[in-house]
C-alpha cells in the first residue's frame, strides 16, 4: 500500500504547497471540545444534515434560523415529546422545508439522542467516547439507531461537529482504487461491510503513519483525485 508520506506529496503538487494544503484541512474537536457541545447543537447538527441530503446545503442552511425557531432551539427533550399534530402544525410552517419523512426524523433522532445522553453524560459525551480504530461502527450505529443517517449522512453528520472522521467522496474513493485499496468493481459508495473495514483499515495504517486525524488523511487523499 502507498505510504501516507507519497500521498502528502502528491496533495502538495495539486494544491501548489504545503500552505495551501494545510489551509484547506477540516477542524477536529478535541474529546472535551466534543464533551462541552450541548445536546441541542448536536440534535441541530443531525437535523441540517438530514434536511441537507439530496438538497443544496445553502439553500438548507439560509432557512436554519427558522428551523431553530420552529424547533424550539432543538432542544432534545421538546423535540422527542413533539405529537403527531405538532408535526401536522411544523408542514404548515412555510418558513422551513415541509418534508414530512424528514420533519419526522427530528423527533425520532430527538428521542436517540436522549437516550444516548442518559447512558454517557451527554452525547458528546457519547461521541468521544466512541475509539477512533471502530470510525466505521461508528457510523453503523449511528445508522441503526438514529434516523436518515444512512449512506454518507453519518460521516458528514460527524465532520459537521468535529468528530474525527474520513470521508467517502468520490475523490476519497477513486483515490482508494487506484492504489488498490478497493477492487475497480465496489460500487460507490461501497455497500459491503468487509469493503467498509478494509478502508477503515488502510485508513489506519496512514493515521499511524503520519500522526493525522483520519479527516485530514481524508481531505488530503481527495486532492490527489483527477
């Protein structure tokens, strides 16, 4: 497998410099950084990214001060209380994205972190807790428990706060095969499990290598991509 060193070197070419890669990379929050975070801004950072998917982010994010309103501020526990007729007055609100699947998945993601909090102390709590070697759980229980967090959704959901973690882009993954990480035939994004942990694992191996957080390793990777 290709040293993360090679990699870095390539990502220098494309960008024009170490500066101008370094400038680009995403921040990561520390354990207590991700701990401080309420439960609130967590709950929002699930919803924008729910409400996100299959849209674009600027139109989602130009009506977020009316989603914050509407919403109580996602304050976790008013969210996962909220009735049926509640959801039926939210469709009626034209100031936000009346999707229903979507409005739903706020007060079931509500209810999940919840309970999360409970068991941790906080879900960031929960999120720093969780090792950095099982990212790829990470997202699967993410998946399981929450709602719409399937696909890429749980990884963006985590680079949104700060939560260490690389991302599958078609950058990411055109990069993993041309180095041999994946077989040409893994579809995008790869479905399978055992292609999952292989990243997962190549991943890893680069993050022992260099001492990076997988989201730089990541963002990095994509700027070798043709």
């Amino acid at each position: 497998m290709i040293a993360f060193a090679d990699i870095y070197k390539s990502a220098v070419i494309h960008k024009g410099g170490e500066n101008a890669v370094e400038a680009m990379l995403p921040p990561v929050s520390s354990a207590s950084e991700l701990r401080a975070m309420s439960d609130a801004d967590y709950l929002s950072a699930i919803s924008r990214r729910v409400f996100r998917a299959g849209l674009k982010h600027s139109l989602v994010d130009a009506k977020w001060p009316a989603f914050e309103q509407a919403f109580n501020g996602f304050d976790p526990y008013y969210c996962a209380m909220l009735s049926d007729d509640d959801l039926d007055v939210l469709m009626a609100n034209k100031a936000i994205i009346r999707h229903l699947g979507k409005i739903k998945s706020v007060r079931e993601n509500a209810q999940f972190v919840v309970r999360e909090s409970k068991e941790h102390g906080g879900f960031g709590a929960f999120l720093a807790a969780w090792p950095i070697e099982h990212t790829i759980q990470l997202w699967l229980y993410l998946k399981k428990h929450g709602k719409q967090l399937g696909g890429n959704s749980a990884a963006s959901f985590l680079r949104m706060v700060g939560r260490d973690t690389f991302m599958l882009t078609n950058d990411v993954l055109a990069v993993l095969r041309a180095h041999g990480v994946l077989v040409q035939a893994v579809p995008k994004p790869p479905a399978s499990q055992r292609d999952l942990f292989a990243i997962q694992e190549a991943f890893l191996v680069w993050h022992k290598e260099s001492g990076r957080p997988l989201s730089h390793i990541s963002r990095i990777m994509s700027f070798t991509a043709f």
